[in-house]
C-alpha cells in the first residue's frame, strides 16, 4: 500500500465502522397497538422513502422524543426498517436514526386505505444502501419537508404530489 493510498482511505474510517447495537431489532417485543400517530409516519416515510426521526417528529407535528418512542415500537414490530448502511452515516456524530418503510408496513398502511405509489421499493429498503445515496434522499426530504409545511400556511399555494398530477395530464401522456 503506498503512502498516497493510505492518506486517502484514512478518510474513510467512517465507512468501515462496525454497525452499532442501535441498529439491533431487541430480545422482547414491546406491546403495540397501531394508532393514527403510527400511520402518518408510515405514510410519510411511504413519501420520502427514508426520513430521519426528526424530519418525521416535523411532519408528523410529533415532539422528538414521541416520534421516536412510536418509531421504536414501529421497528421492533417491522413495520419500519433501519437501513444497515447508516452506520456510517451515525458514526459522524449523535445523528437522528434513519427508517424506512418495510413492505409489512406498507401492506397495513394499504389495509387502512392509503395508497403507496412505490410499493416495490418498500421490500429493499431493509437491505444495503450507500451512505451517499441515503445523505441525498434524506437531503431531498428535507427539501419537501420544507416546501409541505410553508404550503399549509393560510393562503399559501397548494402542493400537489408528482402523482396526484397523472389525471390532469393529456390521455396520451397518461401512460
């Protein structure tokens, strides 16, 4: 290994960190009873595909501390997953824990009559994903975050999803 190969990679320690015992599903199962509260945050991460707990604390208009009691519950009972990989991305500091939507979760929210648009995606979402491709989705959710709360103020323009848009395209283009 030369000397320039190693003052590059000593960079990178952050990839190589073993995954943190956060990241372990527990022993036990907590008790769980699915309420609305667990619905939006399935809904928003069915949006977003991964949101940390305090972009969803946000959304949801949850404090911290709640949001994260019911995303710990969601987990434990894998409604919600924690993506493996974020370990990289926790060990950059005492960051907020990133979830996704696992296709259990996706199934229930479907049972409760919300559509998800991208049901396909909910199955990898337990599996690897590279630390720059989840700092990018996380970043784009934030973006929407900001834009979803500042179109709920009185008189601010509406926000309509990419999806709700289908129906007011031309027949041809629908497709």
């Amino acid at each position: 290994m030369s000397a320039e190969h190693a003052r590059y990679t000593s960079s990178m320690s952050l990839l190589t960190t073993a995954p943190l015992m956060r990241l372990s599903l527990p022993a036990e199962l907590p008790p769980f009873r699915f309420t609305a509260r667990d619905q939006d945050i399935l809904a928003a991460l069915a949006c977003y595909r991964y949101a940390s707990s305090d972009l969803i604390a946000r959304r949801i208009g949850a404090s911290q501390r709640a949001a994260r009691f019911r995303l710990h519950r969601l987990y434990c009972h894998q409604l919600v997953a924690r993506p493996r990989n974020q370990h990289a991305y926790l060990a950059a500091g005492n960051a907020n824990l990133v979830y996704a939507l696992t296709g259990k979760g996706a199934r229930l929210l479907a049972d409760h009559g919300v559509v998800v648009a991208h049901l396909y995606w909910a199955l990898k979402n337990a599996h690897r994903v590279s630390p720059v491709h989840l700092a990018h989705t996380i970043e784009t959710a934030e973006a929407m975050l900001a834009f979803e709360l500042a179109s709920r103020a009185e008189g601010a323009p509406r926000l309509i999803d990419h999806h709700a848009l289908t129906p007011f395209f031309p027949a041809a283009t629908r497709a």
